[in-house]
C-alpha cells in the first residue's frame, strides 16, 4: 500500500524540522566552543594571579614594548563575523550566554525573560 500525498507532506515536514533541530543543535555546539575561547582570553590565559606591578614591568625587563598579537583560530574567528552582523541586543545575548555562562544581568538586562527573548532571536538569526 502505497502513502498517501497527506502522509508524504507530513513525513517531509518532520525531516525538515529534524533537519532543522539538528542545524540548530549543531550552531550552539560552535557557539560554546566560541565562547570557551573568548573566556578563556578574558581570563588572560592563567595570568590573572601575576600582580599589575609584575606585569607593568614587563616591558622593562625585555627591553622594550610588548605586543601579543592574538592568532583567532579560523572557526572561532567564522562566529566573530557572524554575530558582528546582529543586532547589540542579539550580541549581548549570545555574549552573555556562551562567554558569560549565563549571568544576564551582569550584561544589562531587565529580566530572565528579555534576556531569553534576545538569546533565541540571535540563534534564529545565526541558523
């Protein structure tokens, strides 16, 4: 017996939100891993517990300015370009989320709710 043209369109619809689960599952894959490095930047790459005086003389006892010149790797440096198009709302979110672990308020937003709501959006505008 053969399926009729409803239980095709049906089929199709699922594959196409299966499809679509898995796209999205798979940007915030990218998205963490993206945010793990930039958080692992901020923290200064486990130099955080040298004291300013120590890292202010640095240029003193090398002879000279210091200049790090950070090497983006190419995916993480493929998100930067991407969420550099949202919006600042969009960008605080996913910031806030994937770098920030969550702490929204900390980023400026009024509630759990906005916050959420920015998240999603970026998401959708990244799929």
């Amino acid at each position: 017996m053969r399926p009729s043209n409803q239980q095709l369109q049906e089929w199709a619809k699922c594959r196409d939100l299966r499809e679509e689960l898995i796209n999205l599952k798979a940007l915030r894959v990218g998205l963490s891993t993206w945010g793990r490095y930039w958080a692992y930047q901020e923290l200064g790459r486990n130099y955080g517990n040298r004291s300013a005086c120590d890292k202010l003389g640095d240029p003193l006892t090398r002879g000279g300015a210091v200049v790090h010149e950070l090497e983006v790797p190419k995916h993480v440096a493929q998100f930067d370009r991407m969420i550099e198009r949202l919006s600042p709302n969009c960008k605080r979110a996913i910031r806030a989320h994937y770098v920030c672990k969550g702490q929204w308020a900390l980023m400026g937003f009024d509630s759990k709710k906005s916050y959420v709501y920015w998240l999603r959006r970026a998401e959708i505008a990244l799929k």
